[in-house]
C-alpha cells in the first residue's frame, strides 16, 4: 500500500488543481458574461 501512496496523491493533486482552474475559469467567463450583459452587448 505504501507504494501506491505517491502515486495516489499526486494523482490526486492533479485533479484538485484541474478542478479549481476550470472553476476559475467558469466564475471569469461568469463575470465577463454579467459586465457584457450590463454594457448591452449581449442580447
């Protein structure tokens, strides 16, 4: 077991950093979505 450890966590790290970039990046395209529609640039 000690010898899948690393693996699992750097596994595990992998997946926790993807998941927070594309939470990022959803609340970026959020707030861009929400300044457009203030400006009237989305119908």
């Amino acid at each position: 077991m000690e010898a899948r450890t690393p693996w699992l966590r750097r596994v595990s790290w992998l997946v926790l950093i993807w998941a927070a970039s594309v939470a990022a990046l959803g609340v970026v395209a959020l707030i861009l979505h929400v300044v457009m529609s203030f400006a009237g640039l989305t119908g």
